[in-house]
C-alpha cells in the first residue's frame, strides 16, 4: 500500500510538471508573436511619422515629480494609465529623468 501512495503522487507530480512545462512554452510562444507585433506598429509609426503621445495627466505627473512626490506620481500614474504597480514605477522614473 505504501509504495501505490508513493506511485500516485509521482505521478501527480509528473502531470504537474508536464503542464507547468507546456503552459510555459505557450507563454513564450505567446510573447515572442506580441514582440514582433510591436516591432512591426513601431515601424509603421515611424514610417508614417506618427510619434506616441503618453496619456492625459502626465503634466500632473511632472508637478508631482517636480515637488518630489514620486509616490504620488506614480499612484496617479497607476489610474491615468491602469498600469500596474513595477510598470507604472518604471514609466515613472524614466520621466524623472
């Protein structure tokens, strides 16, 4: 009886493994196509001379800044934008400077 226990959980944990690797692979698969459809908008834009424009309230974001409020720069950063909270500190100290 102990090694049918000791069976089933290998094998559990041999399923667990298999679906974590393949769920994996999708993602990478998945980024990569987002990456090259990101190179390819970027290089419309440019053909078409299209610059992109942030959104609203990035003023709002450089007084914060100016002041020294980076947290609440990047709080409001967070609702302008939806970002979350490593990409919003991120865009947030690229505009710092």
């Amino acid at each position: 009886m102990n090694s049918e226990l000791w069976t089933a959980i290998a094998a559990a944990v041999v399923v667990i493994v298999v679906l974590a690797s393949s769920a994996d692979v999708r993602h990478k698969a998945l980024d990569r196509r987002l990456r090259r459809i990101d190179r390819k908008l970027d290089l419309i834009m440019e053909h078409l001379g299209v610059e992109e424009t942030g959104p609203e309230g990035m003023a709002e974001i450089d007084a914060l800044l100016h002041k020294g409020r980076k947290i609440e720069a990047i709080k409001r950063y967070r609702e302008l934008t939806g970002a979350g909270l490593a990409e919003a500190k991120d865009a947030v100290e690229r505009r710092e400077g």
